[in-house]
C-alpha cells in the first residue's frame, strides 16, 4: 500500500472574517494526480496556498510527509502560480524566471552550472528555444511552461498547479498535460491541479477533489463526477466530449 | 570646476550629492519596478513635517526629520500589510498628515525660517560636515544591503513566489521602506522636497528603457543617477543655475535618451 504523502484533516481556513473552507478532509497518495475542481469562489486556490503554507488554517491539520506546511523544505514544493500574477514590466529573461526555482533568489547573473541546470529544466517543459526572451513578451502558453520549467528546476516532490491550462489551445493543453506526466513517472511526484477543464480532469487524474468552500466528493474521477455532484456544484452537468471520454491519455 | 573644489563647501556638495545619489538610484530600481513612484513624494512630504518640528523645537532639523520620516514610512507599510488599504492610499493619509504637523509647527514659531526655505527646494551648497557624516553612513549602510539585491528582487517580481519560498518579504518591505525614508530626508537637503522623488525615479525609469534585465537596470541606474549629480553640479556652478534643479534636467535628459533608444 502507498503511503499518504498529502493529509487533511477537517481544515477551515477563514480570510477577513470570512469562512471560505470548512470541514475539508482527505488523503492523497504518493505519487498520484490529483485534480481540484469547482466553481469560481470555491477556495481551490486557497486550498493549494494552505498546502503550501501561505495562509494559515483556523481549524484541523494539514500534513506533508507528516510535516506541516510551512515546515516542510520550500524546495519540495514546485508551485506553478496563474501565469497572470506575473508582472510582465518586470525586467526579466525567461531563464532567469528559471532560476530562482533552485536559488530562491532573483540571480544577479547565471554562472554555466546554473544556466545549464536551467536550460535543462526548460529543455523538460519544451522552452530552451526561449530562454533569453524577455518574460514579458511571451505569450501565455510558452510562460506557463517557463513556470514549469521554474517548478521542475528544483526537481519536487509535489507539484501545485494553478489553472495550468487557462488561456491554452487544445494542443497548448494536450503537451502540457504529458510534459507534467513525463516528470510525475520519473521522479514519483505528487501533482495537484486546480482545472476547470472536467475532460482533462477524467483522462489525465488519478483522483478528483470536487470543492465548493467544502469538500463535495474526493476519489477516482469516475466516481466523483457524477451528476449528482456536478449538479450539486455547478448547477448543471456540464457537456460531454464523447471523442475522448473514457480513453486514458499517455 | 577644477578651482571650485578647492573649496570645503563645493567637495562636500560633489561627494554627498553622488553618494545619495547612487543610494537613491540603486533603491529607486524596487521603487519604479513595485510602482512605488508616489512613496518618494508621500516620504518627502513627511519630511517636511520633522523638519519643521525641529525648526519648532530650535533643534538640528535632520535630526528630527530622520526618525520622523522613519515612523512615518513604517506606518504606510503598516497600513498596507494590516488592513485592506493599498499602499497610495495608506502614502496619501500620511502625506497630508504629515503636511499638516508641518505647517502648524511652522506657525507655531513666529519668526521667519531661512531653514524652512532651504529645505523646501534643497541647497546643495549648504551641506554641512554633519551632513556628509551621515550621507556617508547611509551609503555605508546601503552597501552592507547589497546581499538583500536577490531576495528583494525576487519579491518584487513575484511575491507569493518568494512568501512560499518562505522568504521573509514582510521584514523586508519594513527594511527597504526604512532605507527609503532615510535617503529621502538626506535627498531633501540637497535637491530640496518638492524635487527629491526624481532622485528615487527618474534614473531607474531611464535605466528600465535602456535594458531587459534586472541586474543591468540596477548597475545603470546606480551609473545615471551619480553621473547625473556629477554633470548637474557643474553645470549648475558654470551656469550659476540651482543645484538641485540643475541635476533633475540632467536625469530628465536621460530619461529622454531611454524613450528614444529604448530596448
């Protein structure tokens, strides 16, 4: 049996007086993907920020590895933000972006090991063809994948992911999805990913948290969205896509 | 210009007038890139109320101006990280504030105030030894905060990024807010209030046209913003021009190379 790498028990994170989780509880195993679904205002990203440790949880616990949060090494953590948080007045060249995955620091200049070690990140997120771009003059596709590269640079253990998809083309989505499943095999990572994307979640997900400020259901996509839930949550069942429904990408 | 630095008051404008000048362009880079531009007023503003309580008070006006202006930046940071209020509006309360204190100490003290004057538009020739003393404390203090160059950049591109890295940001905002206000005061006496925000923007804005990376934006700004005091002082001793305005169209004119050979 796998072990949990990732533990919540009966967590409520409260923001401004306001309560926007409650009673949230499940496990995750090692290496398994797990994608986070619900509607707008749901608390996906507050839920990924409690795991990493950015806001605190008024009630219940959260574990790492058996640590909590905002104990664990920032290092195992490689968190791919919404690419439009980036302030693309930043003077900043896409590998640059990349680094401060390992170093945790803006780097004042690369020295070989590490714009190699970046270019090789960026190689796995197929981005070395635009390494010494400037970041503010990608388009969103090809900075998701620098903030991939960035995550992947420090080779973690969990990957968190924040509409990874938004603003991607059907291919965009498709490489996306492979280049995060080449890296989960090899390195046996743990990959949570907030999606809007139901389809992707039933083909490329080993579980499916369905959230709406609580948990609605946690398991294997199949058994999660059903109608019932989707209903519950959304309002409606949502749209099939008969073409790929039931086939297991790879 | 040669024959002017034989003269005490002239070498101490020229070394004063370039170490604020580098300190200010070097934290004017995190300024311009956090879209602070308005800090540097608010900050000046601030410094008009301690400079005016320690007219009020016949103490040494920079004394008094140095913590208040301190307080007065921490509070802003304060204000922002505590309550929902963005940072222009946590700088516009305490500019006004500040102005206020200041205009009611200064009818407070009935006689007519030469200091009030000097500090209101800078003089860059009255920069006394005291003066030099703490400019170069200042930029002896700047320097010992060059290994925060990473981590204050990194949070300023992103700073969720650099939280979850556990890095500590909200220090650094109260450390970098306190630098700031420092240099803002010193800048006051020597490019006077109304002028002492270009110091912290207009050679990083320059620097920003001219180069795609941060690293380079740094070094550039640190260039024009001394280049600019150097150039301006003597045009201004040449042209019998006021200093402080002189060395603002000297920035300017970089800043309109930037626009024209921008990258």
């Amino acid at each position: 049996m796998t072990a949990n790498a990732i533990s919540v028990r009966d967590v409520e994170v409260r923001l401004g007086g306001a309560t926007v989780l409650s009673d949230i509880s499940f496990d995750i195993r090692e290496s398994s993907f797990v994608a986070i679904i619900g509607p707008n205002g749901a608390g996906k990203s507050t839920l990924l920020k409690a795991l990493l440790g950015l806001v605190d949880t008024s009630r219940g616990t959260i574990t790492i590895d058996g640590i909590a949060p905002r104990d664990i090494p920032a290092a195992w953590a490689g968190y791919v933000p919404q690419v439009k948080a980036l302030d693309r007045d930043f003077p900043a060249l896409a590998i640059e972006l990349v680094a401060t995955g390992p170093h945790a620091r803006w780097p004042w200049r690369l020295g070989a090991e590490a714009r190699a070690h970046a270019l090789e990140a960026l190689e796995l997120a197929g981005a070395k063809h635009i390494a010494d771009r400037p970041a503010g003059r990608l388009s969103g596709g090809e900075l998701q994948r620098v903030y991939l590269a960035r995550a992947f640079s420090r080779e973690p253990k969990f990957i968190l992911l924040d509409e990874p998809a938004a603003g991607l083309d059907v291919a965009g989505e498709a490489d996306m999805y492979h280049i995060i499943e080449s890296y989960q095999r090899k390195h046996r990572a743990t990959v949570m990913m907030i999606t809007h994307d139901w389809d992707g979640a039933r083909i490329h997900a080993s579980d499916v948290l369905l959230l709406n400020r609580t948990n609605i259901g946690f398991g294997p996509p199949d058994t999660v969205l059903n109608d019932q839930t989707l209903l519950q949550v959304f309002g409606h069942k949502g749209h099939t896509h008969p073409k790929t429904e039931g086939t297991r990408h790879d | 210009m040669i024959e002017a630095l034989a003269l005490p008051f002239m070498r101490r404008a020229l070394e004063a007038g370039l170490l604020v000048g580098a300190v200010a362009s070097y934290l004017g880079v995190f300024v311009v890139q956090r879209g602070l531009g308005f800090f540097g007023d608010g900050l000046a503003h601030a410094a008009f109320g301690g400079v005016a309580l320690g007219i009020l008070l016949g103490a040494e006006p920079l004394w008094v101006a140095i913590p208040f202006t301190l307080a007065a930046a921490l509070m802003i940071v304060w204000v922002r990280d505590r309550t929902a209020l963005k940072y222009d509006t946590a700088i516009g309360v305490s500019f006004a504030v500040s102005m206020a204190l200041g205009i009611i100490f200064l009818s407070l003290r009935q006689e007519y105030s030469r200091d009030a004057l000097t500090y209101l538009f800078g003089s860059i020739l009255a920069v006394t030894p005291a003066d030099l003393w703490i400019t170069r404390a200042l930029a002896a203090a700047s320097l010992c905060m060059l290994p925060l160059w990473g981590r204050w950049a990194y949070a300023t591109v992103d700073p969720e990024l650099a939280r979850a890295d556990r890095l500590p940001t909200r220090r650094d905002d109260y450390i970098l807010a306190a630098a700031i206000a420092i240099t803002v005061v010193i800048a006051v006496k020597v490019v006077g209030m109304v002028l002492v925000a270009a110091f912290l923007v207009i050679p990083p804005a320059a620097a920003r046209l001219l180069t795609r990376r941060f690293a380079t934006m740094t070094l550039l700004s640190v260039v024009i913003g001394a280049i600019s005091v150097l150039a301006g002082l003597i045009l201004s001793y040449q042209c019998d021009l006021p200093s402080g305005p002189t060395i603002i169209l000297v920035q300017a004119a970089f800043f309109a190379a930037g626009v024209t050979f921008r990258r």
